[in-house]
C-alpha cells in the first residue's frame, strides 16, 4: 500500500522533472494535495474511493471554502489520482465521476486607458523613487508582465535595439514580448539614475531592494497599491489588474486573439478569451458600426 504523503512527494517531483513547473506552482499543488491528505490522515491511496472523495467535498463546504477554492482543489486531486493511473499505482481514477461546483464566468477588473494615464501622470518624477515606479507601470502594463515575471527580469533580458524583453514565464516557458518605446524610454531613464546596489555575486535583476537582493512580490504590490491612491482610483485593483488592462486594451483597438495568448504566455487560447467579453457595449458598436444589415438598416431610417 502507499500512503498518500509518499505519492504526493513523488508526483510533486514528477510535476518539476517532467512537466518543468515553476516552484509557485508545485507548491500550490502541495498545499491542495496535502489538506486532503490531512483530512485522510492513514488512507492509503489505493483505498480512496469516490465516496472518499464525496465526503471530502462535503467536508470543503463545512469549512467555508468558496467556489473557486473547492474547484481548484478537486482540479488538483483529478490530475494527481490521474497521474497514479497513468503509472498504474492504482487502476482508476476516484475523482473521476465528481463534479466541481458551477462557476461564474471570470470578468477581470481592468483600467481604463484615462486611469492608467492618471497613475502615470501622478508620479513625481524628481522624487527618490519616481523614475522606478514609472518604469513598474510601464512595463506590468505597456508589456503585460506578470508580477512574478517583473521581479525575475534581469537586465540582460532586455533586448533594447530589437525592442523586445525576454520573459520566463510559468512552467519556466520563455516568451517574447514588445517592449514599447515608453517602456523603454522609462527602463533607460531608470537605469541612468538608479545605484548599483547589486549584491556581489547576485543575479543581476532589473528590480532590486535597498541591500541589491530582489524586491519582493510584497514590496512591489505595496508600491502599485500607493500608485493606485495617488491616482485617486477607488475600483478594485488586483496585482493582475495591469495586466488585464493590457490585454483588454489590445483586444479592444483590434488585435488578433492569437497575438495577444502569445504576449500573454497563455497556453490554452480559452484563457485569453475571457477578456473579449469583458466590454459588452464595445462589442455591441462595432456590429453596428460594420455589419451590413445594420449599415442598411440605418441608411433606411
């Protein structure tokens, strides 16, 4: 019999050999796997069964987990008690027949161009940091970087002349994306102004902190935050928010779908296409705007 912590550390490595997922990932997948674990504290996997499974979903409902939550985590036990059947520890899936619970289609918060501007605008650009936050603004949202993306760019990932940044996105799957001429204006401004403080013997990262180590996830989101206030924007803002904005104002000016799954680093095409639903009354104009029976329709009025 195994035990499910020892099939779990195996298809963690499995998921970072083999399928090269980043370590944010894995330990996603680990803390999922392992409440289920916990909560079957001595059930060998080939003991869990689909009412194992019905009663840990029943279990996640008492506990208060919302939607999104439960479905991540079944998600997570599929595809693990998937990879057991596939290596053939068990002989079927437990998780096979259970139904995650009915989501409401995703509708990102994204800004309008005028607030990006606004956030833009309020940095003071003599001030000690100024030339760095524009910079951050500049490229979460004239290149759509992840947050995560942001902190790991090192300055030799940036392609000046061809205009062009070399990202590592999830899974450490590279990518290019553009590097737009405010962009780069804003990075070179920086770069002109910024101290080395780079730590002897560190990667050489665009972002650093004030002893030369790389920011962190909180200490930039701390920054954006402050931009937001400044700007007087009071609508939710999530450290993904200029990213959709980036994607949402690409869509929206007319670029291809597959252009845009490509900057983005979107491996399924689904995913970028929750942003082409997002401005309704958009969508709405431009039919009327283009589609012949209703150009025909208005010359007869």
């Amino acid at each position: 019999m195994t035990t499910l912590p020892t099939a779990i550390e195996d298809y963690l490595g499995w998921l970072k050999l083999e399928r090269g997922l980043s370590a944010n990932s894995i330990a996603a997948y680990k803390r999922d796997l392992y409440e289920f674990a916990r909560l079957n504290a001595g059930t060998a996997v080939e003991k869990v069964t689909a009412q194992t499974a019905a009663a840990y979903l029943k279990q996640l409902g008492q506990l208060g987990r919302k939607p999104t939550t439960v479905a991540r985590k079944i998600s997570a036990l599929k595809r693990f008690f998937g990879y057991l059947v596939d290596s053939a520890t068990i002989k079927e899936n437990p998780l096979g027949g259970l139904a995650a619970p009915r989501l409401s289609r995703y509708h990102p918060h994204y800004l309008s161009p005028r607030e990006i501007e606004q956030m833009i605008t309020a940095i003071d650009l003599t001030a000690r940091n100024g030339r760095r936050d524009r910079m951050i603004l500049e490229l979460l949202y004239g290149s759509g970087l992840r947050i995560s993306e942001l902190l790991d760019l090192q300055l030799g990932d940036i392609e000046f002349e061809a205009g062009f940044i070399r990202v590592t996105g999830k899974g450490n799957k590279q990518r290019l994306v553009p590097l737009g001429g405010y962009a780069r204006e804003a990075v070179e401004q920086y770069l002109a102004t910024a101290p080395d403080k780079q730590a002897p013997g560190d990667i050489n990262y665009l972002l650093h902190n004030r002893v030369g180590k790389r920011m962190s996830r909180v200490g930039l989101w701390k920054i954006i935050k402050k931009l937001v206030a400044r700007a007087g924007i009071t609508k939710p803002v999530s450290p993904h928010t200029l990213r959709h904005s980036f994607a949402t104002h690409l869509l929206e000016g007319g670029a291809d779908l597959r252009v845009v799954q490509e900057m983005l680093g979107h491996a399924d095409i689904s995913t970028t296409q929750v942003y082409t639903t997002i401005d309704r009354d958009y969508i709405i104009a431009e039919h009327r705007k283009y589609h012949p029976r209703e150009l025909a329709g208005s010359e007869d009025e």
